[in-house]
C-alpha cells in the first residue's frame, strides 16, 4: 500500500507540474576577437552563479536552466572576462578579447606554457578523440535526474486564470516548489562501447528514488 500511494502521488504531482514546467535554452559559440578562432575550455557562468558549463573543443556551448536565463559570463585565460545580456536569445555567440596584462616584473624561461601546450594538443586531436572515431572505450558515470517546476508566482499568467490567494492548493504548491524539487533519482553506471554497434551498460548502484510529500 505504500508504493501504490507514492506512485499514484507522483502520477498526481507529475500530471500537475507538466503545464508549469519550463526548460529555458541557451547555445553559440566562443571565438577569438581578433583571429575569428574558436576557442575550447571557455567557462561560462548563469545568472551571476545559477549554474554554468565550458565550451567543447570546438568552442560550442550550450546551457539547459530551469529559470529565465538573464545573463551570461564568460571568462578565459588570457582574454578580458565578458557578460552579456540574453533576455530571449536561444542563439548567443561571443567574442572574446585578449586582455594585456601590466607586470612590474618579467621573468623569461625558455619552453612554452604547459598549460598553452596541453590545449594546443587538444585542439589539435580533436578530430580523433572524437567519440565516433574511437572503436572502443569506457567510462564511469553519475546520473542525477531532477523534475521541478517553476513557482507559481515566477510564471507569466497574463492568458490564464490566476488562483486566489487564499486557495489552499495554490498555497500547498507553491510552497513546496520554494523548498524541494518534486522528483530526485541518482545512479552509477558503467558504460562500455565495443565497436560501432555492440554496447553495454551497467547499473553499478542507485542510491534511491526520492518523491516530493504533499
């Protein structure tokens, strides 16, 4: 009786939360101001922290958030820090400019920088570390997925009935939306990937499959 309680609330809470629930999308690319070149390894920062990600090797981005994305940061080594405004742009491409740093004291070594080696070579390898060019290869991953919604009082009800104040179920909801996420599953897993078309996929643990009480 338990499970079959939990699982027709999480039906109800699902059938719910669909209307309300909104992904907000960002993607462009990250290129050198001047050289017109991608550049890799960008780190890219939501809403002054929100959340974040960093270009691929191709200097790509793309940013899945579950609010309004407002703002963009991005930052680089050796290139002046830049945030931009997204308002509702899906497509958002940046030039980043190399920034001069004024030093009181130079110290010349001989050699490149390990660091400016390490994504010359990476940028140079792109092609062949690309997955689908590689015939075999495995990885340990940690899946987290979440489903939430957005309170009600951060929705756009202009074309819509909005519910009284004093409704109880508007109040219940809201208030749950301000503290939790409605539905959390966690898992480990090995995957394995031998050749074209032969692959595998192993559950190593999955530490539990939590749901939002009303």
């Amino acid at each position: 009786m338990p499970t079959l309680r939990l699982l027709l609330l999480l039906q109800l809470l699902l059938c719910t939360v669909t209307s309300l629930a909104q992904v907000y999308n960002v993607q462009g690319t990250v290129r050198d101001a001047n050289t017109r070149e991608r550049l890799p390894f960008v780190s890219i920062v939501v809403n002054g922290g929100e959340t974040g990600t960093t270009s691929n090797l191709d200097g790509q981005y793309q940013l899945r958030h579950n609010r309004p994305i407002t703002s963009l940061r991005f930052s680089y080594v050796g290139y002046t820090p830049q945030t931009a405004p997204v308002d509702s742009l899906s497509q958002l491409d940046i030039l980043l400019r190399p920034s001069a740093a004024q030093l009181r004291e130079v110290v010349i070594r001989s050699g490149i920088n390990p660091a400016h080696r390490i994504i010359q070579l990476a940028n140079q390898n792109r092609d062949r570390h690309r997955l689908e060019n590689i015939p075999a290869y495995t990885y340990r991953t940690y899946n987290k997925f979440i489903l939430t919604a957005n309170a009600p009082d951060d929705l756009d009800l202009r074309d819509t009935l909005r519910l009284a104040e004093q409704d109880s179920s508007f109040l219940r909801m809201r208030n749950l939306l301000t503290r939790q996420h409605l539905f959390l599953m966690e898992s480990i897993t090995d995957y394995a990937q031998l050749g074209k078309n032969l692959s595998k996929e192993t559950i190593l643990a999955t530490p539990g499959v939590r749901a939002a009480a009303a």
